[in-house]
C-alpha cells in the first residue's frame, strides 16, 4: 500500500521526514531537516528551506516559497489564485524564521517576513512586515516579534 506520493522530480534534501499520506510534488525542493507530517499537500514547483516544520493538513499550492527555520501549524492553507478561478497564479512567500499559527490562511502573493508570527487563525491578506505579530481576520499587527518571545518563555517557565 502507498503511504505517500513524492514525484520522481522532487529534490529531497538530506535527513527529511514526510509523514504518512503526504504529497509532494514536481519541481519542488525540499532543504535538508525538514519535518512535513501526515497529510500534507507540497504542490509543485514549491521550496521549502532547511529546519522548516509543516504540521498535518497543510496545503502549500505551487509557486509557494517558504523559507528557512519555519514553522507551519496544522490546517493552515496557503493560496495561489488571487481572484480564482484564473490561469494566471501567484505564491506566497515565508521568509525565515516565521512562525504560522493552526488553521492560518494566507492570501496569493502575499509575504510574511522574517521572524514574524501569524496567529491561529488568522486571515491574512497583506505582507505581514518582519519581527510582528498578526492577529485576526483581516490580520492585522498586534505587536512585535520580541514580545512573542517574552511571552513564549514566560509561558515556559509558568
């Protein structure tokens, strides 16, 4: 029984681990350390940077763009047709070190930058800019990457 679907033109990189049921598909890169969980869609011509984490559930349509050190929560669904349903498709673009919370949905074209968070839940229709926090629908800044920080590791030491 097949588990999962990697195309032949997938390039893998080393010690990646693509769960049960997964598809990953052409011309997609794939950096090495990679975690992708069970039930995930990586379409084609996609790239993922090395130490990314993608949860279960998660749609990454083709021109998606995501970088290094990310992390991307169950259920979040990435976009690649502002007005569908249109031939003429844009990805969306994680810069590194973003985090995106469960559930996240994130408009075609759109970019979150560096260091930046993307709450549960979030709709997110513009570029989010680096080191903040989004929140809502229409995601909208709430406060800065550092203050995530503190809270985070308040909330670990609690």
């Amino acid at each position: 029984m097949v588990t999962n679907f990697i195309s032949e033109k997938a390039k893998i990189g080393k010690n990646v681990q693509i769960w049960h049921f997964s598809y990953v598909g052409d011309d997609t890169e794939i950096g090495d350390n990679v975690k992708i969980a069970s039930l995930a869609h990586v379409d084609y011509n996609v790239k993922i940077g090395e130490n990314t984490k993608v949860e279960g559930q998660v749609f990454i349509p083709p021109l998606s763009r995501i970088g290094k050190n990310v992390f991307i929560g169950p259920a979040v669904v990435l976009t690649n047709d502002p007005y569908p349903m249109c031939d003429k498709m844009i990805g969306v673009t994680i810069e590194d070190n973003a985090i995106i919370g469960a559930r996240a949905v994130i408009k075609a074209g759109v970019t979150v930058g560096k260091n930046s968070v993307v709450a549960m839940g979030s709709v997110v229709t513009r570029d989010v800019p680096e080191n903040v926090v989004v929140i809502g629908s229409p995601a909208t800044i709430r406060y800065s990457r550092e203050e995530y920080d503190k809270k985070q590791k308040e909330w670990k030491e609690s």
